[in-house]
C-alpha cells in the first residue's frame, strides 16, 4: 500500500473493523436474552465473531500488497455487511452464529487493511489515536442509542454493524490497487521480499498481547452483566454509563495523540496496563451505581491510550505493516478469548474474583511490554525504505542495519564545465573499457 493512502479512509477502515469489539459487550449480553441462551454460550458465539477476524488478520498479513488495498477493503466490508445482515434477520442459533462469524471476517479483513496503511504513515501512532477516536466515539453514540430504540434483541447490534460497513464503502475509491509483476504501473517497479525485522521483540509482542487484549475483554465481555446483575442497574444506565466510559476515552485518545512519542512508548505502556489492573479489580467488585461507573469510566480512559501506544510500537517495527497487521491480529485473538474466559470465570469463581485473577495477570504481562517497548525504540530502516523529504524513493536500496530512520538528503546535480562537456562512448573518454568490480559493476559507476 502507498504511503499516500489517504488518513480519512484509513481511518474509516479502523472505524468499521473495530466496531465489533467495541459493541461486545451489548453482542454478547443480547445474544443470551434474545436466543436464550446461557452466559457462557453466549460469549462463545461472541469469542467465534472475533476468533473469525483474527483469523482474516492473519491470513492477510503479508498479502494486502499483492491483493491491492482497494480490493481487500472492499472484500471485506461486503463480507461484514452480509455476514451481520444475515445475523440481524435471523433468529435460528446456527444461522446468527454462522452471519456473525462470516461478519467477523470482514471486520479482520478489513482491520488488516487500515494496519497496513497506517504502518506506512509517517506517524503511525498519531493515525492509529485518529481510529481509535474515531470508533470510540462512534460506539459512546450506539451505546446511548440502541437501548432507547430497542430494548431487546439481537437485531440492532448486528445491524449497526452492517450499516457501518455499507457507510464506509465509499472511502475505499481513493486506495490503492495491487502491487505486483502483472499489474499496470507497478510492473516495472521491483518488489522485495524482505524478511520481518525486530523477530524476537516482535514475536514476543504478538505472544503478550493476546494474553494483555483476553484479559480486557474477559471483564468487557460480561460487563453488562455485572451493572445487571450484581450492581442492580437497568440496561439503559449501563448503556449510558458505556457511553460516558467510551466519551471518556475519547479524551484519553485526544490527550496520547497530543503527547505523541515525547515520553517514549515504554512509560505509557508499563504504567498505563499497570492502572488499567486496578480499574479492571474496581468494575468487578462494583455493587452500585458508583463504583461500576468509577471502574468503567476509569478503565475506557486508559484502555485506548495504551493500545494505541501497542498500535504504535508494532508499526514501528516494519513500514510494510506486516508486525501491524500481526500484532493487530494478535490482539482480535487474545479478544475472541475474552467472552468466553469472562463467562467461564465468572460462574466459576464469581465476579470480584475473576476482576482480582485479571488484573494480577496484567501486572504481570505488564514487564515483557515495557521491555519490548524499550528494546525497540526508535524505527529501524529497512531495505528499499529509504525517501527523499519528498516522498519520492531514493534509488539506493538500504540492506537492513536495525539503525533508526535518518533522512536522506538529496544530492542535486553537479555543473559541468564546458570544457569538460564531450561526447563519451561506452568504453570511456579514451576508449578503454572500465575496470569490472567482483559485483560485475562497473567502479566508476556508483551513484
């Protein structure tokens, strides 16, 4: 994908692929209402949904190149719109589970597209708070709106769903087409098969994200629940106490964006998941109105910061998007996890245990972050990566040396003088033939 791949249709992208997550809670609480079906049940066919968008991320980690972003965004917004349309209408167990899990696809297919054109951005992290902004806001306003439209059922959610996926459809006229040997202006254009940089930082951040990502969602997939249930509050104020959290949330996304990189990424990262435990214990005792708006509020706020500072770090590792798109897909699996660890957890051990085992784990999880944020600081220049202050490619190719990014500065022609100016065969000014280097180059020839 071009590094000109426009911010406001990538960031739809994020918008409509992120959604998902984002309604689960509702998803999941509806599913059981509407299907009757039990908790754990329900938050299975919630952990199929995201299990499915996994799955696409990693199918299409290193492919969205050679598929053409275009293509693959469209792809996968039909796919979500057909796959949650279908689970909107119908009312059969197989049949919703089979449209949500089709949905969940594109919802991945679709994330996977919007990682790698972030990567490519010259600030991956300030496009990646952009999106995060951008689907919170968007699911605070479902959040408000769905109980007040339909207080029961599974159809709303599913539909919301659908309708972001058509609404979004539009943004994808202006990316780009596939990258190959057969396809129009990139056939002269050579590609380079690079392997991925950062491995083992990179590897160890895929592992400890889908351990960080099941732990949030193991307490979101059933927070509906406990404001139902043990705090004794009706949908409505939940919905409204979500909707307030996500609003929050917003403002943490707005303060990461502004702060940037100038505190590293390792303080927000260690810090920030270290708060996030203590909010997580907070929401899971919760009795009342007060204390389960506090932990989720508290929660929402910090939650989006710190992953889009995980965003950030992954696609710091490799401007082609491949740690993005992995690191991304990571985290949808650590998500489908989620539910049904939630649900499993909290009839086995009740709530305020569960809350207690989730946040000794993100302590934990905690320490590899941050070292992995801390070894990889800065971004590394790869093969084929380096640009003009232009944006046009120099035409030297970089071996990968794992030094941070310097820029290139352009080198202007060189007058000639007129004496100097004279017909020269390929042979040299006096006729003899340039001595060969091993490389089979000539000498005197590099540029």
């Amino acid at each position: 994908m071009s590094s000109r791949a426009p911010r406001p249709a990538l960031t739809a992208l994020f918008t409509a692929g992120y959604l998902a997550a984002y309604l689960l809670p509702t998803v999941v609480g509806r599913l059981a209402d509407s299907l009757r079906l039990s908790p754990t049940q329900a938050g299975l066919a919630g952990s199929a949904l995201l299990l499915s968008s996994a799955t696409a991320g990693f199918t299409l980690a290193a492919r969205v190149e050679r598929i053409g972003a275009r293509r693959a965004a469209r792809a996968g917004l039909l796919l979500a719109a057909v796959g949650y349309g279908t689970a909107a209408l119908s009312t059969s167990v197989p049949l919703v589970v089979a449209g949500a899990m089709i949905g969940g696809f594109g919802s991945g297919t679709t994330t996977a597209v919007a990682a790698t054109g972030i990567a490519a951005q010259k600030d991956p992290h300030r496009a990646s708070t952009l999106g995060l902004l951008t689907v919170s806001a968007l699911a605070g306003a479902l959040y408000l709106s769905i109980p007040r439209i339909s207080p029961a059922g599974h159809a709303l959610p599913f539909a919301a769903l659908a309708v972001t996926a058509l609404a979004v459809w539009p943004a994808t006229s202006r990316l780009g087409e596939p990258i190959g040997p057969d396809t129009g202006p990139a056939r002269t254009a050579p590609t380079f098969r690079t392997p991925l940089p950062y491995a083992r930082p990179g590897t160890m951040l895929a592992v400890v994200i889908v351990c960080w990502s099941m732990a949030q969602n193991s307490l979101w997939g059933v927070s509906s629940r406990i404001g139902t249930v043990q705090a004794g509050l009706s949908e409505v104020t939940v919905g409204s106490v979500f909707a307030v959290a996500l609003g929050a949330g917003l403002l943490g996304v707005v303060g990461a964006g502004a702060l940037g990189t100038r505190l590293g990424r390792a303080l927000p990262i260690g810090a920030g998941t270290a708060a996030i435990a203590g909010c997580i214990a907070l929401s899971a005792r919760a009795d009342g109105l007060g204390s389960f708006a506090t932990g989720e509020i508290a929660w929402n706020t910090l939650y989006p910061v710190v992953l889009s500072y995980l965003l950030g770090l992954a696609a710091s590792l490799d401007p082609r998007g491949r740690w993005a798109v992995l690191v991304g897909s990571a985290s949808s699996l650590g998500t489908a996890c989620g539910p049904l660890v939630g649900s499993s957890l909290s009839q086995g051990i009740g709530f305020p245990a569960m809350g207690t085992a989730l946040a000794a784990a993100l302590l934990l999880l905690a320490v590899p972050l941050t070292a992995v944020a801390l070894h990889t600081a800065g971004r590394p220049l790869f093969a084929g990566a380096a640009r003009r202050r232009s944006g046009a490619p120099v035409g030297a190719i970089v071996p990968p040396s794992g030094l941070l990014e310097q820029p290139v500065v352009e080198i202007y022609p060189l007058e000639v003088p007129a004496v100097a100016a004279q017909e020269f065969t390929t042979a040299g000014p006096d006729g003899v033939q340039p001595e060969m280097s091993s490389s089979g180059y000539a000498a005197t020839s590099a540029r």
